[in-house]
C-alpha cells in the first residue's frame, strides 16, 4: 500500500522489473550485460566512496574513469571486503544514512559482534522483484491459491519480511508462526496447519525435521496435513537429505535461496529447484580461498569461494565481498551460474591431511537412508590417525545392522578412513545451524576441542533454548 504514496518509488519499481523482465528472458545478451555491469559498478564505486567512510578509505585510491572501459579491469581493480571487515568497520560502512532506510536488521551475533544490515527501498526493490519472479514458477503451476506458514525467526531477522513481500506480490496468504518463539511453539504450529489448512511452508532443514518429529510423536501423520510445498533455507542442505526430507512429507521440498544478511539474495530457485544467480543485481566472482587466484566458471563445475559487487544502491553496497562461502558452481547462459552452496572456507575439514566439504559428507551419511535425516558427527585422531564417529537419529530402518554397515562401508570408501556409525541421540545442538554454523551443529572436533568457539555459541543458544 505504502507505493501508492511515493508515485517516485512505484514508477522506480515498474522501471526496473520491466528491466529485469528484459534480462531474465533473454532480451538482454552478454555483451550488452557487461556494458550495464560496468556503468552499475562505476556509479556503486562513487556511491559508496561519497557515503561510507569505510570505503572512502578503502577505495580512495581507485579512479573508475583509467580502465579503458573494461569490466573485469576494474573489478580486480577494487580491494576486498571481508566478513571481519564488515564486523570491526559496523555503521560506517553503510553509504546512506539509517534515516533513509525503511528497515534495520543484523546478524545473529552468536560469535562476535553484530553487523549491521539496513535496507532501503531499493535493496527490498531489486531482490524481492528477482524473487517473486523465480518463485512464480512454483506457486503458480496450478493456478493455485496458497495459505503459506513463513517460520522464520523475527528478531531483527529479514525472513518474515522477504517472504511476506514476495508472497503478497504473488497472491498468496501469508502467517508468520516463528516455532521457536516462547509464545509459538510446535504445538501452535501444528494447530495454526491444520485449522488454517495451510498448503506451504518456509523454514530451515531443522525445523521441517523438528516439525516432522513433533507431527510423528503426537500422533499425526505429516502427509495427511496437506502440506504440498515447502521451501527450505538458512543451512546447508544437501539432494540426499532433500529428498528423505520430501518423502516424508509428501511435499515438493526446495532448496529455495542462497543469501545472508549482509548480502541480501544472491540466488534463488525456480520450479527447477536449482539455485540460480542475479547478474544483473550482482556482480560475481569465484577465486581460491588460500591463494586468492580468480576461478573460471565454464561449462563443468568447479569449487571456491564467492565474491560478490553489489550494483544497487542498497543502503550498504558491498565492493569485493569475500562471503566466507564455498560453493561449486557452472554457468549456464546469460552470465548466469548455477550454484551449490558447500560448506563455508571455515568449515573445510582437513581429514588425513585431505580436505572434505561438509557438503560431501552430509549428502554421503544420507545416501543410503530414507527415513533418517538428522546426524551428529565427532572427530577424533587415534594414533596419528583421523577417524569419524557418525551417530544417526533413531528410525526403524535403522534397526537393519546390513544397512548400518552398508552405511559404514560407503563412508569409509569415499572418505578413505575409519568410520564407525551408530544409531543415538544427536543432542539439540543440530537446532542451532542457522544462528551458528554447519560444522558447530554437527561437527565436535575433538583433535582441537580447546579451539571451538563456534561450538561454545551454539551450546548456549541450546541452552537458553532448554530453559523456556
């Protein structure tokens, strides 16, 4: 409702989408691409060094004008932007004042400082227009109406918001119902489902498992609630996992967006279910985390780690940003890449001196299952040597001693080391994987158990968690 009070901000809106429109269906070809790039990145550049003292500093040295109009000249130009910058720089690296933003979020916090994570009309504009597009082919197959539960957290998180947004732009009814709230729970949940019918949802991999769990041991049958679609974000997920997680909710599950806080959506899924990028939004590279040597991405995939350029004048662009994340990745036309989140750089294992991605490991502990989709793994050397010990939440295929070693066996082909599986408690830490991490979730690294900050985050959120 609020546009039709800013005439300047709708007509902004209907120019851009009909840009968007352009790109995304092909009107747009590479050449012409790198040309709207180059004059998006020069006007970020001048944005950013005129309002942020941090990139003031930071790019004072850069003249925009000395590349002979080259895009990638330019680019490789420009400095870094790391995850420890963003937390030491905080307010001063926005490019816009917070009085000009119409919302304020930040990161969790859980290991550090919070980092701010304003947003403008403009930020909320570009990604929620990019959104709502790839969405569409999802939600609108059958011309079907939909009552879609969004359990994203609320506390200066974007989640409610975003999905608010896109939804309303597409028709559909939205109920915020943050299961973790003390005045939510699973139990409000369930009866919010069925006494709303509500047809879709959005969540991380945890909480569909969590709400599985809670339907199984209350005596009502997940597939019977009429969930058709659930859209699932926030955490590494992996196909195997995905697809235990499908079939017992007899829902299509969809691994529905990469983003963060500070980056805002930087791919997102169409009824392909494959996570796509933005370029007309972004601008992407992929380099070697140790070496910092910039990766081509051609036709076959290959792993490093994200960068991206913001070409928006969000209220926080970021130049160079070193997302911390791995990812392997292809391109697929219209200087797009298909992209599969694996890990972050952090929570690259090194197994008898070989790195392993969490990515590989998850989706090797579920290849075999298909009623299991919780696990919690420690890590220990034993006489020089590493070996994994993997505990698998009970369900009754897990009473099958074949499969437990059939499972054993695959993991310790694949991985080339001792692997030792049992059927356990997992604990409550695997809840935590969205506020924390991946790895302090379901890793305890008991070669350096002095070194687990992350971990010692995520056992106090549990805690806190335990204490409501």
């Amino acid at each position: 409702m609020y546009s039709i009070f800013r005439s300047d901000l709708h007509e902004l809106g209907l120019k851009y989408l009909t840009e968007l429109k352009q790109y995304m269906s092909g009107e747009i070809d590479i050449s012409a691409l790198e040309k709207i790039q180059y004059e998006k990145l020069k006007k970020i550049i001048h944005y950013a060094k005129d309002g942020s003292s941090f990139y003031s500093d930071r790019l004072n040295a850069i003249n925009s004008n000395d590349d002979n109009n080259n895009l990638s000249s330019l680019i490789e130009k420009l400095p870094f932007t790391t995850k420890s910058d963003l937390s030491k720089a905080g307010n001063t690296i926005s490019s816009d004042s917070l009085s000009n933003a119409w919302i304020y979020y930040e990161t969790t916090g859980t290991t550090g400082p919070s980092t701010p994570c304003p947003r403008n009309e403009i930020d909320s504009l570009v990604n929620n227009s990019f959104l709502t597009l790839q969405y569409e082919s999802i939600f609108n197959q059958e011309g079907k109406q939909h009552i879609i539960g969004v359990m994203g957290p609320t506390e200066l998180h974007s989640t409610g918001d975003t999905f608010e947004d896109v939804f309303r732009s597409l028709g559909h009814t939205v109920i915020k119902m943050w299961p973790r709230s003390p005045v939510v729970g699973m139990h409000r949940v369930l009866r919010l489902i069925q006494d709303l019918k509500i047809t879709a949802l959005v969540c991380t991999p945890a909480v569909a498992a969590e709400l599985l769990k809670y339907c199984r041991d209350n005596g009502c049958n997940p597939q019977k609630l009429g969930i058709e679609i659930i859209l699932v974000l926030g955490e590494l997920i992996t196909p195997n996992r995905l697809r235990n997680l499908s079939r017992n909710w007899g829902a299509k599950i969809y691994n529905c967006m990469y983003a963060s806080q500070e980056t805002s959506i930087l791919a997102a899924c169409n009824d392909t279910n494959k996570l796509i990028t933005i370029p007309f939004n972004n601008y992407y590279e992929l380099i070697c985390p140790f070496t910092h040597q910039k990766l081509n991405v051609g036709d076959n995939h290959v792993a490093g780690e994200l960068v991206i350029t913001h070409l928006y004048k969000g209220n926080k662009p970021l130049i160079r940003y070193r997302t911390g994340d791995m990812v392997r990745c292809k391109a697929i036309g219209l200087d797009r890449w298909e992209i599969e989140p694996i890990g972050r750089v952090k929570d690259v294992l090194v197994l008898n001196n070989t790195n392993v991605y969490a990515f590989d490991i998850e989706n090797a502990v579920f290849e075999e299952l298909e009623y299991c989709f919780e696990y919690f793994i420690e890590i220990n050397n034993i006489s020089g040597t590493d070996e994994l010990k993997i505990t698998l939440e009970p369900s009754d295929e897990l009473n099958d001693a074949l499969l437990i070693n059939k499972i054993k066996e695959k993991m310790e082909s694949k991985f080339n080391m001792k692997v030792n599986v049992h059927v356990g408690d997992v604990g409550g830490l695997i809840g935590t994987a969205a506020m924390v991490s991946w790895k302090a979730a379901r890793i305890h690294d008991l070669r350096d158990d002095n070194n687990n900050i992350e971990r010692n985050s995520a056992l106090e959120i549990m805690k806190k968690r335990a204490a409501k």
